[in-house]
C-alpha cells in the first residue's frame, strides 16, 4: 500500500522534533501535527520558562546578601509583568527557530491535534493522513486531583502566564515542581507555603538529600508544611473569582491564599489520541505501552518520551528518538541505558544527582561505602546567608567504582553533569582522588572526601 509519508510524527516536543528532522535529513518523507507550540512542554511551559523564572526570582536573595559585599540595595523594586513579558519573547524566538529546523529539514508542519483513525491514518482537523510509521511523541500533562475547589487551582501550565502576582500562594506537592515553583514564588517576594501530604518532600531522592534539601527551602524562606493536605477550597467573595480562596486543611485549620497551584504529578497527553482505534495498549495513568524499540501493540506505531511514562526528562526524550531513528533506518536493535543518567531539580538551592542513592544501593544488596559532607559556602561568609550546601559520594567496595553523586547547593546541575561523565566512564574513587580540584570552589569537595568524611551505616 502507498502512504502518502514514510513517517508522521504525533507531537512537536523535544522528542518528536529531533526524530522528525532527522529522519527527513534521511530522505524520507515526514510530517508532524502539533496542536499547540512548536517546541512542546519544555520550551513553552516547562523547563527553559520555569529556568529563566528561577534567574529572575534568584535575584531577589541575591540583592539581600550583596550587601554583606559593600552593596547597597535600596529601592529596588521587581515588575513581574517585566519578567513574564520578556519570557514570552524568548519563547516565542524559540518557537520561531523550531519552525525554521523542521522546515529546513524537508518536514511538513500540520496544525492540529491527531486522532488515531486505524494504524497507519491518523485526523487533523477534519483531514487524514496516511503514514506507513506513526510515533506518539504528545508528552504528558499536569494531573490535579478532583475535590471541592478543585477549580480554583492553577496548575504549572498557568503560572507562566499570570496576570500578577499575589501577596500568598500555597503550592500543592512534594515533586520536583512543586519545590521548583516554591522558590521561584518566594523568590519573587510572595508569602509562599508548601504542603506535601507525606513525610518528606522530593519521593524518590537521597533520604539526606530530601531532608537536607527541605530544611534548606525553609531557611530560604519557603514554609515547607509536611504531611499536610487539602480538604477544600472555596472562594472567600463568591462575587469576585479571582479573589481569595479560603482553603479548608484535613486537619481543621483554615487559611486563605491568593494563589493555590497544584503540582501533584503529571499523565500521559493520552485523552484526544483515540489509541483504541488503532489497537494501542496503555498501561498505568494511560501511558502508551511499549517494547524495548519502542513499539506498541500496533506494529506501526511507536511511542517515546513521556507519553510512555519512563523518565520524564527532555534529554532522555532526545536520545530515545535517535535510538529509534536508528532503529528504524540503520536496523540496530535499542540498547538505551537508563542508568546513571545525571539530574537536577532547580529548586532554592539546587539538587544535582547521578547514579543510585543509598536507599537503592541497599536494595541492590551492594557493599558500598558512603562520603558525605555539608558546609557554608565561601560565598555566604561574608553575604550573612545561613544557607548550607551538601555533598554526597557512594563507592561500590567490590570495585572501587563510584555509583552515586548528590549534591545540594549552588550549581549544583552544572556540577552534576560533568560528574556524570565520570561516573558513566566508570571512574573509581582513586580516579577523584588523583583529580586535581579547582580552589577555591564548592565542587573541588568530590575530588578531597577523605576517609574523614565516611558516613557511619548500620
């Protein structure tokens, strides 16, 4: 059977962009609907806005602890309407150039969200599309629990945008989000709290990077309130929506909040895809199943990044396209190592991670020894900043390899990827040890832990 494109491409983020150009920089003939903004949920409203939010509110402490530096800061002021606007323009310059690659790579850009009409046709806006290979490259989106008062939330998606800011906000999660947003929120000047329902904020990391991490949000001035939840939410004038909202705790206590975003998780963009028309299996929170070449129960359909519900993170969602691009065109079987892939949540201050976390080292049954060391930072002996950082170094005792780095403070993304490398590499704790550190700087203390600073364990 002719199709009328070798490869039609559901989603032009991060992940369906690079599999689309250069599959077209192949010679095929490719096309990508996309409903919204070039460019997907990382350049829109995700990652690159909420990084230039985090910029913008790190100032805010910034100008505090200059004065410790002989810097006067009086009448400074911050115009949130500044910020918001000049973001919108950097976005819409990367919309622009997402436009120009695609385009200059040969693919047809179609606006409009698709549906599945069987395995190989797809709808757009009243039109179908025939493609001999489809990839579901839609992301996914923020879930929020349905209660009373529900609808008066905002989720991430809105906070970029916002009409103003308000005088308090209360953000909803314990995820990498919802510290995110905090710190952005108290960056800016707003009364911020943060209720997490559990005993910890960040599930997933480092126990002493989480408890570290949460005690650090507090002192920036982030009221982190754990095993806190929401019972309901109303609004204290019904005659003015935009006004305040009372909300209701489980515990009984009432407090009313200018803002209330909820960062509880997110789900695969699922909903409009009609995946049963095509015979497409989902799994838990609609994820679109897969196998190891990231095929679905269709044969000729495939799914990557989010949608699929792994690891949720833009780079991972590149390097999965070009596996299957090579998949698809060089015939080589999907070897995707999804270890040791290096992290960073750019909350107030930053957490960089690398390899597994003692918790996972445990569970893996090694015999691992542990460095760790927590201190104030050259910067903040004369800023007057309380702020600490923490450093956190796991050696497998088998081989001597390092398996795991975690760092909480400044830089901490920027320090974590080089030690990525080094970890991927296979480097040992002799190989940190014979590095020579950089001084005087917070990252020089992964290459100088000495038995000093072993971490006592059960």
């Amino acid at each position: 059977m002719a199709y009328q494109y070798d490869l039609f491409v559901i989603g032009a983020g991060s992940g369906g962009v690079r599999a689309s150009r250069v599959a077209a920089s192949k010679g095929y003939k490719v096309a990508v609907a996309e409903g919204s903004a070039l460019g997907g949920t990382c350049v829109n409203i995700g990652c690159v806005p909420k990084k230039l939010f985090v910029y913008g509110s790190e100032y805010g402490h910034g100008f505090e602890e200059a004065a410790g530096y002989g810097w006067s800061h009086k009448g400074v002021e911050f115009d949130w309407s500044v910020l918001r606007d000049n973001k919108n323009k950097e976005i819409e310059r990367l919309n622009g150039i997402y436009g120009n690659m695609l385009g200059n790579a040969g693919v047809e850009v179609i606006s409009g969200y698709a549906s599945f009409v069987d395995a190989h046709t797809v709808e757009v806006a009243g039109k179908t599309y025939t493609a001999e290979r489809i990839l579901i490259a839609v992301g996914a989106k923020p879930f929020i629990p349905e209660f009373s008062g529900s609808d008066l939330v905002v989720s991430s998606n809105e906070m970029f945008y916002l009409d103003a800011l308000p005088n308090k906000a209360l953000v909803v999660g314990g995820g990498y989000i919802a510290v995110e947003f905090a710190g952005i929120l108290n960056g800016l000047g707003v009364d911020t709290a943060l209720a997490y329902r559990g005993d910890q904020v960040l599930r997933g990391f480092d126990e002493d990077i989480r408890a570290f991490a949460s005690e650090e949000y507090n002192k920036s001035g982030v009221d982190v309130r754990l095993n806190t939840d929401v019972e309901s939410i109303e609004l204290v004038d019904p005659s003015k929506p935009d006004g305040e909202r009372l909300v209701r705790f489980k515990d009984g206590h009432t407090e009313t909040f200018g803002l209330i975003l909820y960062a509880t998780g997110r789900v695969p963009n699922v909903g409009s895809l009609a995946l049963d028309k095509a015979g497409i299996e989902t799994g838990k929170n609609g994820a679109v199943k897969v196998d190891n070449n990231f095929t679905t129960t269709a044969p000729s359909v495939f799914a990557l990044g989010d949608v699929t519900d792994n690891i949720q993170l833009t780079p991972v969602a590149i390097k999965e396209a070009m596996a299957l691009i090579d998949y698809w065109f060089e015939g080589k079987e999907v070897s995707f190592d999804y270890d040791n892939i290096p992290t960073a949540v750019f909350s107030q201050p930053a957490i960089g991670t690398v390899g597994l976390s003692e918790q996972e080292a445990e569970a893996r049954g090694l015999d691992f020894r542990v460095y760790q060391t927590d201190f104030r930072a050259m910067k903040h002996t004369l800023s007057g900043a309380t702020t600490r950082s923490m450093m956190k170094l796991l050696v497998n005792n088998a081989d001597e390899k390092v398996i795991g780095a975690h760092m909480v403070g400044d830089y901490a993304g920027e320090i974590i990827q080089g030690l990525g490398i080094a970890i991927k590499a296979g480097a040992t704790k002799a190989d940190f040890d014979s590095t020579v550190g950089v001084h005087p700087t917070s990252a020089e203390e992964f290459v100088t832990f000495s038995a000093g600073a072993l971490k006592p364990r059960k």
